[in-house]
C-alpha cells in the first residue's frame, strides 16, 4: 500500500506531542549529547545505529537508580550473550517502589463481584516491606525462586516486588492453570516459596484451588512455606500453609539488595503447547530500561496517568503493566471474566476509575465489534486518550471500530512483541500517526527488519520478522540449558548471529509495520503464501463466525486447507459457506478458498488464548493429541477430539 494509499486514523497534536516524553528525551538528547534528530524516524535511526549511545542516554535521561555505574553500556554485542552495563548494579523493586509520593495512588484493584481494593504508593511500599521481611526470616536469598499461583491481585504485586527487593527470582501463573500445566512450570525452577490463593471467581462462579495447591506441594520438595491468600474466604485454611495474614512481618523499614544487571528478575514461560515450556529468564536490569524506555517514550507515562491492561498473572502482559509503577502511574488492575456479565464490564471499569490507557487483546476488540458496542457513547471515556492492543494481529475492521467507537482523539497503539523479549518491538509512538490496518513504527532501539528465506532484507515486503541487534530484555538464558543449545535453536536458526522471532512482517515506507501471523503456520497455496491473520480478517468479518481456524496440510506435497467454523447462534453452513468462499476469493485469491469447511464447537486456544494452528495440523496428520500438544497447556484440550482423523 502506498502513502497515498493508506488511511490515516490519528495524527498527533502538535501541542500534546511537544509535552510528550519523547519530544523531551530529544531536547535533551540535543542539549546534553549534541544529537540532533528531526522526527521519529530519524530517532529511531540513531537508536539502532549506535546502541551504546542509545541506551546509556536513556539509562541517564529515564532516571535508572544505579547502585555502582557500569564500567560500559554494551561490552559485547554477541547474539545470544550479549553483555549489557557490565558492573553495573540496580534493583527492579526500588524502580518500581520509589517512582511515587506516599500519597498518590498506586494500585487500583476490581474483582467481577464488586470486592475492590486501593492502595497508595505508601502503603504499597509498606506492605512490600511486611512481605520482604517475612521472606527473610525464612532464610530466602538472591536467587532463590518464589512463586505464585494466585491472579491479578494487589496481594500477588506485594509478593512479586518483596521477591525481587531480596534478589530472588519470580515466576507466576494464573490459578484457572491445571495442575499438570502448573507443575510441568514450577517444578523446572525448583522454588523455595508458594504464594497461592485458595480460590478465584470467574464468568460468575468461584473455583477452590486448594485441591491444586495440596498436589502441588507433593511435586515441589524444595519448598520451605506455602503461603495462603485468603481472596475467596477470610476464614480459608489449607493443609501445610501459612495464612498470609500470620506469615507479613508489618511495620518495618523498606529496604532493597543492589543486584548486577543481569541478575534474573523473573522466569516466564511458553506456551509450552509442544513440550516442556521453555523457561525464559530476563534480567532485572534489561527488564528496567526496556520497560521504562516503552513506558515513558512510547507510552507517555508518567504520574496521574492511569494504565490498565486486561492480563493474567500467566501472560507477559501482567509484568509489564505492573511496571507501570516505573514512572509514576496508577496501576489498574481486573480480575475477572472480561465478558460478565457481557462485555461492557471493562469500559464501564475504564470509566468508573477514569482510565487514560486502556489495553487488551485483538480478539476482545472484535467481540466487541460483532457486538455492535458503543463504549463512548454509554460510558463517560472522556479520560482517555490511548488504546492498546495486543495478542494476535488487530484487522483492519477493528481499528476502524476503535476510531469510530472512541473517537478520533483516542490513540490507537497496536503492539506487536512477545514474552521471549517481554516487550514490544513494534507499536506506537506519541509523534507518529496511526494508519489503518498497521503497528506505527519500529521501537527505538529494536532493529526489525523483515528478511527473505535467504537472509536478505525486505523493503515493503511480507518476510521473516528477524532483530538484527541485541536488546537488553532479550533473555539471559532458558532455565536448564547450561550450553544454550536451546536458546539458539529456538531464536537464532535459521540465521545465526541474528533473532528470528517466528512471525511475518512487513514494513512499509512510512516505516509503519504490518504482522501477518506466525510463519510456522503459513498459508502455502500454489507458491503463494499469506499469513493465517490476512484469512482470519476475511473469515471473522461475517456475523454469523463466532469463531475460526483455518490449517494448510501441506507438507513436502501441497495439501488441503481447511478451515474450521464457529457458527454464531441461530447460524448455518450451508447459508453462509457461499458467501465466505466469494469473500475469500476476492479478498485473498482463488488458491486461498479453502477446499472444506468444518464446523466444530470450539477452537482450541492456549491458556493465554492464542489459537493452535501448528498443534491442530500435527493431529490432521494423524498424530496422537497427547504427543502434538501438551493438553494441560490448552485453556479446552476437550475440543482436539473434533481434529483427530475418522
């Protein structure tokens, strides 16, 4: 599409963006560097052509609390083992905790039932302390592992932040995980402490945990404690736990250990659908200046913003909106069904505790979309001023509906990155416009390219999103891969010396970016490939498709495409199946018109929703559910029985 061509939803106000951060951070870059850049695009440059520069004046600018100073910003550019601010030493804890006055608001907490909690930084940073302090009477040092089965809860941040304050290392996951998909987690990095609730609610029903917590502490032997949230129950006992009430240590100073850069601040997770999940270790120092670097530039944050993203404590999305109290902002935070009762909950959330920047994910913006919902016409939205998306690629309908619905002041900040980096690599920008149907640019600091099968790069053109220079979250190591074998061949194959990240990408001449969906799952008809997300636009635009799931067959020999239907209520095949095969040929081409479609009753997603492509094509070929995916890593393992060969 050329710049003629491509519709522009959103322009920056000249006056907004010379408030902005990011127009600061260039006059300062000017003032204090003697860099001098015109626009974003010639930032963004600058920051991917000279790293250590880059990232050692946004350290300085940004504030970064330094213990001891680096003896350099990047020793070694080496990918993988990059060496970032050696001899340098910080605390994530002490960034997050120290960024607000004892009285501004730091956290606001709603449950789907209407429970609701608020705490200031003040308080927040006391019951860090209480929680810290219990911590060490336990004997918990740096790097040991703490974890939490518990959601996205003030009670599960206090526990997160003590952790790290001490120098041990967190990793959570959300309590509607099963036990099989919890352990196959927890018992890899071999923790010292649980932190669990003993119950959650969700779409109006509430869930006993404890029957997992008991399983869990049989498959753990390193822990010292399990430490017992009381949310669903003020009265919740459980066998060999400590309630939280008896385990804080209330009344004593916050304190924070000083860590090296590259100390493990937290332990994430893949999905883990075909395997083992690889744990992915990220440092507390890379996690600090990526995190503020998209929070302050790239978000605009700064204290009295109010940030809210919908996540649980098991997707990427919960580190980095908690990180929000990085630069001053109130955290809100929900936990709950974003669709009970329908799905005005979250925009009547947005509007009670006036939100300035709503976030969720491409599929809760076109349920909202088929919908027919309103949000700034039934709710007062005055507040905001940023959407965020993420998840899976937004179509170009749901940015249409975003501007139609909340208005052309609302900035639409489509993100695409990933729990492997915990951050966005491409998004948004407060000086870059919105176009329809695109991610606005390139982070700073984030070399994307897209790159053709042989390793060259591609200008306006569909290829392998690969990042050509190191970044600093980019992850120390995988848990339990002492050579790194894992690490390589999972990021930097087919092309050693450089990441490769899995997806389609283009990148226009606006320097605006389009996703097109994972390359392992390739739409290849003909010789013409298309990303699934370009099909899922065409498919899901009809009313009467709840849902859907389209596989390409082919192996060494070109195969079938099918493609499987969610019918809406009262929907059926036969009445819509014409209409969808016209669309798809004129929306995409003839080759691209599946040969079946197949109704079923659900799609199987993961525990943080993304479809199942590459599984769903392994059981077509006939192999077994159990051995093509790791049934406890799905969020409905029931609905593979409707793939498995007749």
């Amino acid at each position: 599409m050329s710049d003629n061509e491509a519709t522009l939803l959103w322009r920056p106000d000249p006056g907004r963006v010379e408030e902005s951060r990011m127009a600061g951070f260039r006059r300062w870059l000017a003032a204090e560097r003697g860099v001098e850049v015109a626009d974003y695009q010639a930032l963004w440059e600058w920051s991917t052509g000279d790293l250590e520069a880059f990232w050692g004046a946004l350290a300085e600018y940004l504030g970064v609390r330094f213990h001891t100073r680096a003896e350099r910003v990047l020793a070694s550019a080496d990918m993988p083992g990059a060496q970032w601010f050696p001899g340098a030493t910080l605390n994530y804890a002490e960034q997050a905790l120290s960024a607000g006055a004892d009285d501004d608001p730091a956290v606001v907490f709603e449950r789907e039932d209407g429970y609701a909690e608020q705490l200031t930084y003040g308080e927040l940073r006391a019951e860090v302390a209480a929680v810290r302090a219990a911590l060490v009477d336990l004997g918990v040092r740096r790097g040991d592992r703490v974890v939490a089965l518990a959601p996205n809860t003030p009670r599960t941040l206090v526990a997160f932040l003590a952790a790290a304050s001490l120098g041990a290392t967190w990793s959570s996951c959300s309590p509607d995980f099963g036990v099989r998909a919890v352990a196959d987690r927890f018992t890899q990095i071999e923790p010292v402490v649980l932190f669990a609730v003993d119950g959650y609610r969700y779409n109006g029903r509430a869930f006993d945990v404890r029957p997992t917590i008991d399983k869990l502490q049989d498959e753990i032997p390193t822990l010292r404690a399990t430490v017992l949230i009381d949310y669903l129950s003020s009265e919740a006992t459980a066998p060999n736990t400590t309630p939280w009430r008896e385990f804080v240590r209330p009344g004593v100073e916050m304190a924070y250990d000083p860590v090296p850069f590259d100390h493990p601040l937290w332990v994430l997770y893949s999905s883990g659908t075909t395997g083992l999940p690889k744990g992915i270790v990220q440092g507390h120092g890379g996690i600090v200046v990526e995190h503020l670097k998209q929070l302050a530039l790239h978000g605009d944050f700064g204290p009295g913003e109010r940030f809210f993203w919908f996540t649980t404590t098991g997707w990427m999305m919960w580190n980095y909106l908690v990180s929000g109290l990085m630069v001053g902002a109130t955290v809100v935070m929900y936990d709950g069904s974003p669709a009970h009762p329908d799905l005005n909950t979250l925009w009547e959330l947005a509007a009670r505790h006036k939100v300035t920047y709503f976030g969720t994910s491409a599929p809760y913006i076109q349920s909202c979309l088929k919908q027919h919902l309103k949000p700034a016409a039934d709710h007062d939205l005055s507040s905001l001023r940023a959407l965020g998306s993420t998840g899976a690629p937004l179509s170009p309908e749901g940015f249409q509906w975003i501007a139609d619905e909340l208005g052309k002041d609302v900035q639409i900040c489509s993100v695409s990155g990933g729990t492997d980096l915990c951050t966005a690599f491409v998004g948004s920008a407060p000086d870059v416009p919105v176009w329809l149907g695109e991610l606005s640019c390139r982070s700073l600091g984030a070399a994307v390219e897209a790159w053709s099968p042989d390793g060259e790069k591609l200008s306006d053109e569909v290829g392998e999103l690969v990042i050509t220079k190191p970044m600093p979250s980019m992850p120390l190591y995988l848990w339990a891969d002492p050579s790194g074998e894992r690490l390589r061949e999972s990021y930097f194959e087919p092309y050693p010396g450089t990441w490769r990240h899995g997806d389609w990408i283009r990148i226009t001449p606006r320097g605006s970016a389009v996703i097109y969906g994972r390359s392992d799952s390739t739409l290849n008809r003909g010789g013409v490939r298309m990303g699934t997300s370009e099909f899922y636009r065409v498919v899901e635009g009809f009313e009467e498709v709840a849902d859907s799931l389209v596989i390409d067959t082919s192996s060494d020999v070109e195969g079938e495409l099918l493609c499987f239907l969610v019918l809406a209520p009262g929907a059926a095949l036969p009445d819509v199946e014409p209409s969808l095969r016209k669309a798809l040929r004129s929306a995409l081409s003839p080759r691209h018109v599946p040969d079946r479609f197949i109704v079923v009753t659900d799609v199987p997603r993961t525990l943080n929703g993304k479809k199942c492509e590459v599984p769903v094509k392994k059981i077509l070929a006939g192999v077994a559910p159990e051995r093509a995916v790791s049934l406890d890593a799905l969020a409905n393992p029931d609905s593979l029985s409707a793939f498995i060969p007749r």
